[in-house]
C-alpha cells in the first residue's frame, strides 16, 4: 500500500516520467465480468433457439459430419476433430458427446457409452464409437442454406447454426447453468413433438408435456408451458409382487438406480420406512426388489417411499434460451412454434435452391440440344480466335433461344465449347427430350411445393414421424398425483410412554407405562384431570401437567374422534356433561376444556374412534334426603359440540362414582365413499364412482384379473392393482360367479361361492400356469352368453344363453365348479342380469344420531400445523374411570 502510494506521489511530481506507461485497473474489472458472463451465457451454457445446440455441441455435430464416411469413428478421434473449432480441452468435448449419445437421438453408438438407469459412466472416448443417425443426416444437415463463421483460431470455417428442421431443443431437452441465469429445458416426446407441429401449421392449438428416458409417473399439473414458476412432480413406478416385496420398474428423472437405493436405505436408517433387503437386478431395464419385513403394510410402504425418498421428486423446469445473441424467456408452446416456423423456412431456402438449380440444368440441356441439334459446332471451324469462337456460337443459338427462360451468357457458350466430342457423336435427340421432360416436371412439382409450402412442412413431418417415429412412444405416464400426508405414512419407529402422576410424556420414558407405538414427527393429544387438552409434537420427554388421564397419537382435522367427557365444575359445583371432537389446534397451548374454575375435576373421561356413545352410571353420595342415588346416563342423548362448550348438567349433588355399563355403537352417520380412478384411491369428496355407504362393519370387496379376492376395511390409504377388474362394497350374503378357463383340463368352469372368511385372501381360479379367469359376475342373478367357434364344414352353433343361479348352486370358494361345455367356445359375453329384489337394509335415517358433517366447530384459537395418525391404543375405546 505504502509502495502504491509513493508510485502515485513520484508520477504526480514527475508526470513525464516512465511511469506514464502503467495501467490504471480501477473500473476495469467491471468490463471483465461482463465479458466473461457474456461469454458464459453465448457461448457455453445456454442453447440457441435457431438449431437447439450449445456452441459445443454444434462443434460436435459439425465434426462428426466431416468426418462421416458411413463408418464408426473413435470417439477420440472425434473430439480431437472437434477441438479444430472448439477453445477448450478434450474432456469437455467428451462429456458433451457422451451427453448427446445417451439420447439415442444424433448419435448411433457403439461400445459402452454408460448406462442412464445405474449412473454408470461411459468408457474412454478411446474404447467407444459414434457416426451421426440417419436422423441427424436428414434434419441436421444442409450445406447450401448455412451460414458460416470463421473457427476461434481463424483457421477453420464453422456453421453460425447448423439448418436443423426439427424440434430438437425440446426432444432432447438441455440444462445449463450461466452467470446471473440458467436454463432447464426438459425432454419432450419424439411423435408428440411432430403431431404438436403438424396443429401448429393447421392452425391448431396443441399442449406439450415432458417425456422422459428414464419412464415413470409425472403430475404436470403445475408444468406452466416450462416457463420459470412451474413444477412437475415425477415418480417412480412402484408395484407390489407380493405381500412382502415391492418391485421398482421406473425411476424418476434425474435419479439413477444407485442414488435411488440410498435415499431408501437412508431412510430406513431413520426409521422413516422399514425394510428387509433390497436387491438391484437392473440391466438393460429398471429392476429393484424393495423386500419388506412380516407385518409390513406394502401399501403404506410405498406411500412411504413417495414421502421420505427419491421415489418422488419436483423438477423445476426453466425456459431460457438464446435469440439473436441474447438470453429469453419463453414458454414450449411458444419453442415449438418458432421452430416450426423456422423448419418451413429452411424448407422453403432448399425449395428455391432446388428450383434454381433444376432451372439452370433445363437451360443447359436445352442449350446442348441447340447446340447439336443445329449442328452449331461447325460454325467454329473457320474462327482463329477465341473471341470468335465466342460470337459464332452466340450468333448461331440466338434464332433458335427465343423459348429459353433468361438470356444467354458467355459462361453458357463456355461450357458448351467443353462437350466432348464423343457426346455429340453419340447424341441422341429423344433422349434429350425425355430429359428435358424430366426437368420439366421436377420444376413444376417443385414450383408446386413451394406455391403450397405448408402443406409441403406438413409432409415433411408426417414423413419424419413414419421414418423414425416407431420405438419413440411415450415412456412417462402422465397422472394427476395425491397428496401424501408425511404422518400418515411413516413407521411407528419408536414408543410413547407417560408418567401420569408427574404429567410427561416422551419416547425416553421407558421406566413408565407404556402408550402406543409412534413416529418420531408424530403430534400427541394430552388430556389431565383438572380438565386441561394439549396438542404437542413427540419428544424425549415433555412436560404437560400432573395427573394425565388420556394420551393418543393426534390425528388432525379428525371429526370421527368423539371424546366423552363428565366434569365437577369446581370445587362444590354442579357435575356436567359433554361430547366433543378435536380438529384444529395450536401445537403446544393449553386448552380448558371446562369453565376453568379451580379444583376442577373430571370424573368420567373416554376417547372413541367411531364416535360410540356408551351408558354410564352414575352413583351420588348420600347426603341429606336424596332420593335417587343411582341411574343410567347414554350419550348418546348428548349432542357433539365444540370443546369450549360448558355441556348439560348431570346434576348438583355431589357424585361418588361413575362406572361404565354398556359400551356403544357409533353416532355417526356412515361415511360415503367414492373410488377416483385417475389416482387409484378412496376419497370422501364426491370424486369419481360412489361406492356407497360405510359403516364401521363394512367392507370391500376386491378381485382381481389374476383370480386373486378379498375383502378389506375401507382407509383412504389403501393402494389398488393396475389388474383389478372388480371394486365394490361387499355383501356377505351375496353369492359371487366366475367363469373361468382350467389350464390342465382345458375347459371353462362356472362356479358360485360365497366368501366365508373376510380376512383371507383367496385365487379363486387353480395354480395351472395356462388357468385364466374369464368373467366375474357381482350380480345376485347373473346371465352369460356362449359364442361356439364354427367348425370347418359346418354351420355355426347358435349361441346359448345360460342363467348362473339355474346353472349351478352355491359352492365353496375353492371348488373347480361345474364343467361349463365341451364345445370349442369362441367368446364369453356378460347379459344383463335378471331382476332381483335384495331385502332393504336399514334405513341409515334410522340408526343415524349425529352427522359427523354437523359437528359443531370449535372455537378458532389459531390454526393446526401438526396431523398424526392413531394407530395404537385408539384402534378400539379407551376408557378411564375415576
């Protein structure tokens, strides 16, 4: 510093001094950046809209077709090739070429170019090989429109952009991050892509989604055309072998196998999911066995592995890309339709080209036939001189060019001086003729073409999309994604305790009396005798307050949890009673669920899943002239209200005891569910097919096409089969009918059953490998229609119309049935069932005492950011007598 400024000192007393030739840096660092981040953005990490190519990629491609001769070339020939244009080292360039292999779009490859599914990268560039597609041949390439720039060294020429008719930047997709921005591009389908372009010049409108190499399932919902703001949430594709192992058949995008497994194995390790082993047997396609312990859910699981892995990610797509050397921001929409535009353009330039091109030959030729047909070439026999030779040919062809489309110039009478000889000799005039034909209707069609362009684009892409379009279908499914909630789905990875005495509760407590089975990101509901709720997050241990008579796992926003609850509103005061539900808290606050008066005491407290309504006795204290010291209290002659309520009174005197007399049925009316085919989940929001009304008793009934029936209890968690044929609420007096093929004997048979045990699943068909199930029939009388193949030399066998009820009676589930025909059968066809009258069950009306939907709602004191899920104790009535 000193030495600066004693530099500055001299140069102010001495300015003609050498120090003149310094350079002053101040404010020039800011020139610099700005070059730099310019370079940044043009010229390395952003693609350009006209081609689709980074700078190095189109350096690539560029190489590549130099050097295509047919064959394979090194890929480190390639890139030493490329280096001729591009400034930097051969790694880059490598990895950029590996990048465009793997899309299996520009590049044929051959040798080990790494594997996207495992992550396993590529062999040396010196082991492997590439030569452009036939593809990238036909859209990338055309010499005569391109235009061309000098190489960084001034050596070499290189395209500005290469002539690419195609959509490339969104079949590929390209990501890159620049200085002060960047660009995520997704993959789009390869025949979506051309079918999206074909609207656009029909004047359609047309919407595109991204497809993915890697497959999966894809919510794109949020996609906002790509635009920066938009999300799409992608999933791995999970199915369940059996009830122990789950098999992973797609991943998501930018995942690999190997990551995949250690987001699941991390979250075994923090008891988020539990799982036994996991084996990875992907080669050429995704396998993954995820293998569960007994008493596993696989489907609770594989909500699990959507909530807490990389089964389930977002991608936050950004549409950035380079327009006339500047960065923009557009939408695919809006990609595709300069694309296009911009491929009818280069469509048109090779139109014209061609059209010049076939013009200039019609004019030859014709001038050759002039030429030896009038024999012009003895009109230079006597010239001595070149310019001579010039003008006799000029003035021999000019009485006969009248007909000629533009005038004759000296390079046309040069050329002519050039034919052979033997060409004249050997002339021949028909055949000039037919050439000149030729010409001429290779001119029309290509005036036509270019009089009628968009329909020419338009052939254009529907002749790409029959040359290459096979094998390029869509890989990710598009589906409308559930929301899982975490808690719902995580492992009870630890244990509650309470000491309610003392008044804590937390996993640490192990001394104490055990609660129930929990998660660590769990909330529990808190209920202490002096009439006080808390709703607090799971810990080690926690402090609620003395004398606790109610824990639980909390389930948030749970109307069906009804807490009955008897009180002494304080000390000398009137007993009340009161039934309410909990919805909505604030985590960690201390709610009165009583007026709050001091030495409060609650003498009756239980918690119900199902809303049940038991009866109580109550017994006073005999004191002064009572008369009636004991009776019976049901509530459910008390009506649900909000926690804050004060309840009825039970009475004034003072109460000895409360006991529990008989426990009770739910008060609430049965819930109606519906089935939403588009996520494959129950719901109760009125979407998708009503599946009717439930009551705690209830089931579903389950079959699946490969004979596989069972009956569950209805949970808005439950996972469904790709392969389930039937889903209907389940009538255990109900016979069931199948028809079904018997692989050994090779006949069909009709059975009728009855599923005598509702917690077994049970193949209704036998374990031949050739045994199929044909029909399943829910109908109380079903009816089926035969259809006999026709035999060779005789009439068809009319089709024979079988009621099932007549056909065979009710059997066991697994009895073959009775042989159906010996017939060769062609077709089976479901009738319409025969009228039948089921007795009408009890009118909902009539056992309904509350309709949860009409539950008084609390008083609002702050909203809830805690939900659990009460799986232990809270499974049947808890009840607590004091």
């Amino acid at each position: 510093m000193e030495e600066n400024e004693e530099v500055n000192e001299a140069h102010e007393q001495n300015p003609d001094s050498p120090q003149d030739a310094l350079t002053r840096v101040t404010g020039m660092y800011k020139d610099w950046f700005l070059d730099y981040a310019s370079y940044v953005i043009l010229e390395r990490a952003v693609p350009a809209i006209e081609d689709g190519f980074k700078p190095v990629q189109r350096r690539i491609m560029h190489a590549l077709k130099e050097l295509d001769d047919g064959r394979y070339n090194k890929v480190a020939n390639v890139v030493g090739h490329t280096m001729q244009y591009h400034p930097h080292g051969d790694a880059s360039i490598a990895d950029a070429m590996v990048q465009i292999g793997q899309k299996d779009l520009l590049i044929d490859t051959q040798g080990n170019w790494g594997n996207i599914l495992t992550g396993d990268s590529a062999a040396a560039s010196r082991y492997i090989e590439a030569r452009l597609s036939k593809f990238a041949l036909d859209v990338v390439f055309s010499p005569k429109i391109t235009e061309w720039q000098l190489s960084y060294d001034g050596r070499k020429k290189e395209p500005v952009n290469l002539p690419v008719k195609f959509p490339l930047l969104l079949a590929q997709g390209a990501e890159g991050i620049a200085v002060g921005l960047s660009t995520k591009i997704l993959p789009h389908n390869f025949n979506e892509l051309i079918d999206a372009s074909i609207k656009h010049l029909k004047g359609q409108r047309f919407k595109l989604f991204p497809d993915f190499p890697t497959a999966g399932i894809i919510d794109v919902d949020n996609y906002n055309d790509g635009l920066r703001g938009g999300k799409i949430r992608v999933r791995a594709k999970i199915s369940q072998r059996d009830k122990h192992t789950l098999v992973i058949n797609e991943i998501p995008f930018g995942t690999n196998t190997s990551s995949l497994i250690d987001s699941i194995l991390k979250a075994n390790d923090k008891g988020k999911i539990k799982i036994k082993k996991i084996e990875d047997n992907t080669a050429a396609e995704v396998e993954i066995l995820v293998h569960l312990p007994s008493g596993i859910s696989p489907d609770k699981t594989i909500d699990a592995l959507y909530a807490f892995t990389s089964c389930e990610s977002s991608i936050s797509p950004l549409a950035c890309i380079i327009e006339d050397n500047k960065p923009l921001f557009i939408g695919v929409t809006e990609m595709l339709k300069r694309s296009t535009d911009a491929t009818v353009e280069l469509l048109k330039q090779e139109l014209e080209i061609q059209l010049s091109e076939l013009q200039e030959q019609w004019h030859f030729a014709s001038l050759e036939r002039i030429f030896i047909e009038n024999r012009i070439y003895r009109d230079i026999e006597e010239e001595e001189t070149w310019e001579g030779v010039i003008t006799a040919i000029d003035k021999g062809l000019k009485p006969h060019t009248t007909h000629l489309k533009r005038a004759v110039t000296e390079e046309d009478i040069v050329r002519l001086t050039e034919i052979r000889i033997k060409r004249i000799s050997k002339f021949d005039l028909d055949k000039a003729q037919q050439h000149l034909e030729s010409l001429e209707e290779r001119i029309a069609q290509t005036q036509y073409h270019l009089d009628n362009l968009v329909d020419f684009a338009i052939d254009y892409f529907k002749d790409l999309k029959s040359k290459y379009g096979k094998g390029r279908e869509r890989k990710s499914e598009i589906r409308i994604f559930d929301d899982i909630e975490a808690t719902k789905v995580v492992i009870r990875n630890t244990k509650l305790y309470v000491n309610r005495e003392e008044g804590f509760v937390g996993t640490s407590l192990r001394r104490d009396e055990y609660v129930t089975d929990c998660s660590d990101i769990d909330d529990i509901i808190v209920f202490t005798k002096d009439g006080k709720m808390m709703v607090t997050k799971v810990d080690a241990k926690t402090f609620i307050g003395k004398n606790i008579i109610h824990v639980a796992v909390f389930k948030k926003k749970d109307k069906r949890t009804i807490y009955n609850m008897i009180y002494k509103d304080g000390r000398g005061g009137a007993t009340y009673i009161k039934r309410f539900a909990v919805t909505s808290i604030t985590r960690d606050k201390a709610y009165d669920l009583t007026s709050g008066k001091a030495s409060t005491d609650v003498s009756y407290f239980s918690a119900n899943p199902n809303g049940e309504a038991e009866v109580v006795t109550v017994n006073l204290r005999q004191v002064g002239s009572i008369k009636k010291l004991k009776w019976d209290m049901d509530f459910a002659d008390v009506l649900i209200k909000g926690r804050a309520s004060k309840g009825n009174i039970v009475t004034k005197y003072s109460v000895k005891r409360i006991e529990l007399k008989e426990k009770g049925l739910s008060t609430l009316k049965p819930r109606k569910l519906w089935f939403d085919e588009t996520v494959q989940r129950l719901n109760m929001d009125e979407r998708g097919e009503f599946l009717g009304e439930f009551t705690g008793e209830d089931r579903l009934l389950i079959i699946n096409q490969n004979g596989l029936v069972k009956t569950v209890i209805p949970e808005l968690t439950l996972r469904f089969d790709d392969d389930m044929i039937v889903l209907e609420k389940w009538d255990p007096n109900k016979p069931l009918s199948a028809i079904h093929w018997e692989g050994e004997k090779e006949l069909f048979y009709v059975k009728r059953f009855l599923i005598e045990n509702p917690d077994k699943e049970e193949n209704i068909i036998t374990d031949h490998s050739k045994s199929y199930l044909e029909k399943m029939f829910t109908d109380y009388r079903p009816r089926a229609e035969i259809v006999f193949s026709k035999k060779r030399g005789q009439d068809r066998r009319d089709n024979l119309e079988i009621n099932l009820e007549e056909f065979i009676s009710v059997k066991g589930i697994t009895a073959m049935g009775n042989q159906l025909t010996k017939e060769k059968v062609l077709e089976i066809n479901a009738l319409d069932p025969l009228p039948y009258e089921p007795p009408k069950p009890k009118d909902t009306m009539d056992i309904e005492v509350v309709d949860e939907e009409n539950v008084a709602s609390e008083t609002k004191e702050g909203k809830s950011d805690s939900s659990g899920e009460d799986e232990g104790k809270n499974d049947n009535e808890q009840t607590t007598l004091f």
